[in-house]
C-alpha cells in the first residue's frame, strides 16, 4: 500500500509542527500525525499523537483562534473534526497491526 506523502510543514523551536495559517495547515499537521501512529509501537505514543489531532480540534473553539480566523473558523471546525476521525482510524488500525486489545479510539467528536 502506498502512503501518502505529508506536505512540508516549517517547525518552530516550539511549535513541532509549526503554525497553523488555515484549513490546509490542519490537513497537513493531521497527515503527520498520522505517519507518527503508523511508526508507534505503544498505546502510550499512540494515545498522545490522537489527542494531539482532537486538541486541534479544541483549538477551533478558543477566542484566539476564534479572532485570528474569523472568516475561516467554521471550515477549520470542519475539517479539523474530518482529520481527527481520520487520524483515530488509523490509530485503531496501527492498535489491531500491534496486537494490543482493548479500548479504541472513539472516531466521532461529540
């Protein structure tokens, strides 16, 4: 199976992944995410790389983001939401490959 490849993404020294400028920030930063689940081994790493896809999510509802991205806020709520349930099926999936049993990743928000 072929992977898809992740658009580059500028890191910051405290920003892993860099700033987010819009929609196709999220997309890309959740494209990451995802090949870091394909490379874990351990439900711990794993669990931390899905909330790190739902806290962008999160993100779309802070007043600071609510102001940065007045116009966009709604399709960045949208599409934020998309890539997390994407990125919870890929955790579950890389959960099954492992073996490890138990709780999956809830694919809906809310």
């Amino acid at each position: 199976m072929r992977r898809a490849k992740c658009p580059i993404l500028k890191a910051e020294e405290w920003h892993e992944y860099g700033y987010v400028r819009g929609v196709s920030d999220i997309r890309a930063i959740n494209c990451h995410i995802r090949e870091q689940i394909k490379e874990a081994t351990t439900r711990p790493k794993i669990t931390e790389l899905v909330r790190r896809s739902l806290y962008l999510y999160t993100l779309t509802f802070s007043p600071a983001w609510k102001k940065a991205f007045a116009g966009k806020i709604r399709r960045m709520r949208e599409v934020a939401k998309e890539e997390y349930a994407k990125t919870a099926r890929t955790a579950n999936k890389q959960l099954d490959k492992l073996g490890l049993g138990g709780r999956r990743y809830d694919e809906k928000i809310g």
